[in-house]
C-alpha cells in the first residue's frame, strides 16, 4: 500500500511517515516498545461519562486518600500530575479524568474547603430573585443546599412583599469556589455558610449594589426581618444564625408581640434565641450589617464536620 493510499484511507495523518521509516512489520518487542512510549506520550483521552476536573489538595491529605475520594488510581494521579505528585502541597490543584465529582462541603467552616460547589449567581450579573449580592462580594459559592435554602427564603419574602416594593436583600459572602479560607471571614470555608444584610426601614439610594448597612433596633424593618429570619428558623437544617445582640433583642420582642395570643408559636420561637431550649440565634457584637447563617452539614458528605 502507498503511502497516499494509507492517508487517503485514514489510517495515517498526512505527516505521519517520513522518508525511511519502515512499514514492514516491526519485532514484538519493538512494537511493544514502540507502543508503551506512544502512550506515555500521549495525553490521556478522558471518556464520557468522565470528564477532565481539578481537585485542590487539602491539608494532610496522601495521594491514595485523594485517590479514593476521586474514583481514579494513584498510579494515574502520578501520571497526570508528574510535578504535583511527587510533593503533594496543600491548595495544589491536580488535574484528573474522572467520575463528575459529587459535590461536598469538607472540613470545619472555620477549616474547611468545598468540592462541586454551586454558584449562587452563575450568570454573574449579581442579582437574582428578591435579592442582589452586596458590594464588593465575589464569593457566592455554596453546596447545592446551602444555596437552595438561600433562594428559597428570599424568594419567598419577595413574593410575600411584593406590593410594599421591599429592597433585594442583599447577599454577602458565601464562599470561594473551592471553599478554603476567604479574608476577612474566619469561617465561610466549606460552603455552609452565608451573609444576608439586615433588612432596614428606609430605602437606600443605590438598594442595587449598596454594602451590608448597618442595622439598629430603630433603623430595623422588624417586621420584614422577622418573616425572613423565621423562614430560616423554620428550616431544620439550619444549624446557626449569628447576629448582633440589639437586633436579637429587637426579633424576640417583636415575636413576644406578635404571637402574644398564640402560646404555642411564641414558644416554639423563643427557644430558638439566646438562652432558650434550642438556641440557634447567636448573639454577638460583630453581625452589626448582617446575619450569618450556617446551615448544618448536607447528609451524605462523610467528610464535613459540624
Ligand atoms: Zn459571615
């Protein structure tokens, strides 16, 4: 056969064989050779349903470990990471052809990281429905139910003061992409954790793109922030809500008002703040703009620590 008839033919590229190479049929152990340097050569083709992905190192993790997370070999971590592998660091990125990884939050939230996160704002036009990421905030990275649970609650507060045209609610930090520490924040590192800004009683000049403001039991739209802050008490997966201590007061009080006929009710709240049976309103003195939520660690991610 020609050379042209093999090209032709496509078993050849055009520039495959040059002038002496031998066609004839090469000894097995050449062609054995031959065909172990092709491969190591070549990169490896990644087939569906696997797909080329990053993994970022963790702390104290060993290639197997990462191995096994992964669904790969170490033996193709090696190969795919030749630099990489040799002295794993943590927060290297290593490049693997695997199984779609499944999203997780991994670690503590104050040391933690987030695997197959999911974009609050994947358009990245910062905003939504019912809600705008607050200025100068590019982590909107969370797990699938973390920011599930965040959509769901501002969605529903639009819907429900639609009519009074209430400000979005502005929307700080999640987390990175891939969790990890996020300056100034000592959590937000594993996905679980999110920044919602008070909800205040005048409207700010620029309620598009403003930072978190600044609340104060007189500044505060109680009401609007009470059907927010329930709409999260009410979720059973939420495990945290930090806020300054004033505007705590300020929610139990109104609760105390409002379900002042309704025993039942104000029980069931009451003991979700300081001091009650089940406290899960945090009173502190920095949360002076916003809430700090933290939902509790998704079932199924073995690796995430409350
Ligand atoms: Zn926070």
């Amino acid at each position: 056969m020609s050379r042209r008839v093999l090209v032709a033919l496509g078993v050849l590229s055009a520039c495959a064989v040059l002038p002496g190479m031998v066609m004839g049929r090469a000894p097995a152990q050449a062609a054995a050779n031959a065909s172990a340097a092709k491969k190591a050569a070549k990169p490896h083709k990644c087939q569906k349903p696997h797909v080329w992905q990053t993994y970022r190192v963790g702390k104290h993790e060993s290639l197997s470990e990462i191995a096994g997370v992964l669904g790969v070999s170490a033996e193709d971590l090696k190969r795919w990471n030749p630099r990489d592998s040799r002295r794993l660091r943590p927060g290297a990125r290593l490049k693997f052809c695997g199984p779609r990884l499944e999203p997780q939050s991994v670690g503590r939230p104050s040391d933690g990281r987030l695997i197959g996160g999911v974009n609050l704002d994947p358009d990245g036009d910062n905003r939504g429905v019912g809600w705008v990421v607050a200025a100068r905030r590019e982590a909107t990275w969370g797990t699938p139910e973390t920011v599930r649970y965040v959509r769901r609650c501002v969605s529903q507060f639009r819907h429900r003061y639609k009519r009074s045209k209430a400000d979005p609610i502005a929307i700080g930090d999640l987390s990175r992409r891939q969790g990890g520490p996020l300056p100034p924040h000592k959590s937000h590192q594993s996905g679980r954790d999110v920044d919602i800004g008070f909800i205040l009683k005048s409207r700010a000049k620029n309620a598009d793109d403003g930072p978190l403001r600044v609340a104060t039991p007189t500044t505060l739209d109680v009401e609007k922030q009470w059907f927010l802050t329930k709409c999260f008490l009410d979720n059973p997966e939420t495990q945290m809500i930090f806020m300054e201590a004033s505007i705590a007061s300020a929610l139990k009080e109104y609760i105390k008002k409002v379900y002042k006929k309704n025993r039942r009710q104000r029980e069931k709240y009451l003991r979700f703040f300081p001091g009650g049976a089940a406290p899960i309103i945090q009173a502190d003195e920095e949360h002076t703009s916003h809430m700090h939520l933290r939902f509790r660690c998704p079932k199924g991610d073995k690796r995430c620590i409350p």
